[in-house]
C-alpha cells in the first residue's frame, strides 16, 4: 500500500517510522514523483485540504488518515461518494491540551499579562496585580470529553476544591 504524506514535518517520525515498519510504502508528497494512480491513501495532519479537487484527483484513493482530532479538513461528504474511508485520532491531543488549559488558568488567575505589561514599561510587579491561586478555588468546566477528563484530574492534584462539570454531548451516566 502507497501513503502519500503531506505535511511530513507535521507528523511524528515515529508514525511514520510505524508505519515503515509495518511494511507500507511512505511517500513524502513534496520531495518526491509518484503516480497519482499508485497512491491508496493520505497522511494529512491540519494544512493539507482533503477536498473534492484533490480527493477525485487520486482514482484509486481508499483512505484518509488524520493525525488529529479534527476532520474539518476533509470532505466528508465527498469521501463518502467516492467510498474512501477516513481515519482520525482521537484524543491524541488531549493531553497537550489540558495542559495549556491548566497553564491558561494559572495565567489568569495570577493576572500575568498585567504583570507582563508592567514589566515590559520598566516597572517592578505591583500588588494590586498579585492575582490568587488555583488551590482552594471551586472550577466549572465546559466540556467532559478527553480533555475535560484530564483537566478535572489535573486540577484535584493542585488542590480545587470541587468542579462543576457540564457536557451537552456526554449523559450524567458517562461523567
């Protein structure tokens, strides 16, 4: 089986390293000739648009493959015409994101862009910006998917007190 790569800076060498390993045939799509009708399947991650104009440009496409959550750079509608099966990952982000969810709060809590801006004008911090900490506070959460779950776990570590999680997706059983 043919892959053709985009974005190969995008995709971790150990996937495609995997996929290697496992004996598919990786061509990078900038630095290399192909024939478009050898080609089975695309390795996108989030520049490349998997759309009808590039998609029916590949007759013998089958699949998709999306390093990422996200398909709203594919053409869903036109895979399903041309019966090429898309594949994405979920939750293989999920950790990074909770991270800097986390990092986001802590910034704000402890009014860092005004302590920023203070010291960016040659001023030492001032008091009135000292913000608070994350201990002791009592969280809401937007949104009890994979990210959400790993906020929620994150947060009982710094010590909230309790979290009020909402999810229009996810039912009370599933939280």
């Amino acid at each position: 089986m043919k892959i053709l790569l985009f974005e190969d800076q995008e995709i971790h060498p150990d996937a495609i390293r995997m996929l290697m390993d496992r004996g598919f045939d990786i061509i990078r799509e900038r630095s290399e000739k192909y024939d478009r009708n050898e080609i089975d399947a695309f390795f996108i991650r989030s520049y490349t648009n998997a759309n009808s104009i590039l998609l029916e440009q590949f007759p013998n496409l089958r699949f998709v493959l999306r390093a990422g959550v996200g398909l709203d750079n594919v053409d869903l509608q036109s895979c399903e015409k041309l019966n090429i099966r898309v594949f994405n990952s979920p939750g293989s982000n999920a950790n990074a994101v909770s991270e800097l969810v986390i990092c986001q709060m802590i910034l704000l809590l402890r009014d860092f862009s005004q302590q920023m801006s203070r010291l960016r004008d040659g001023k030492w911090r001032s008091r009135t910006f000292m913000g608070s900490e994350i201990k002791g506070k009592t969280v809401g959460l937007v949104g009890c998917g994979a990210v959400g779950r790993l906020v929620a776990e994150k947060l009982v570590a710094f010590g909230v007190n309790d979290m009020i999680c909402f999810d229009p997706v996810l039912d009370q059983k599933s939280l």
